[in-house]
C-alpha cells in the first residue's frame, strides 16, 4: 500500500529538528544540483549520482517541508495548488497562442 506523498511530507515537515530557513537552504542545495544535471546534459563533465528526475523530486519534498513548516494544511495545498496550475495552464496557453 502507498502512501500518499503529501501526508507524508506533513509528517516528516513536524519531525525537522531545523527551521525554516535552514530547509530552504536545502531546497536552494537541491536546485543548484538540479542546475548542474542540467549543466552536464550538455557538457558531460561529470558522473552524476542521481538524474535530473531525482533531484527535481528532492527540490519538491523540500517545498512540501517548508509549505507544511509554516502551517499549511493539506486541504490547503490542494486549494492553492488547484490554483496555481490554473495560473499556470493558461500562462501555457497564451504562449502557444491558444
């Protein structure tokens, strides 16, 4: 059975023995690795230890920790997300002229 990713992302936010500002400077870690998967799709410098897929799952339980950390609920997740993803889809849409 799966859990669902968003409920255990609230749980593990209450467990950080960290701040907020200290997970966002994790979430920033995992966005310059995120840069340099991207980086090394083009210069091929070096062996990665993740992909890019993986380090952009890093960035997003990173953004859940920091969303749950400040008090947002997962009632409220769905809503804004909701939201957003309709800012999102037609931002989308003017770019592609629909």
């Amino acid at each position: 059975v799966r859990v669902c990713p968003i409920e255990n992302a609230k749980d593990l936010a209450k467990k950080a023995p960290y701040s907020k500002e200290i997970s966002f400077c994790h979430m920033v870690e995992e966005v310059g690795e995120v840069g340099t998967c991207l980086n090394n799709e083009v210069t091929k410098r070096k062996e990665l230890s993740e992909p890019l897929r993986n380090e952009c799952v890093d960035v997003i339980n990173c953004a859940l920790e920091l969303f749950f950390m400040d008090g947002g609920t997962i009632e409220e997740f769905y809503d804004v997300i909701e939201k957003k993803q309709g800012k999102w889809k037609q931002n989308l849409e003017r770019l592609n002229g629909n």
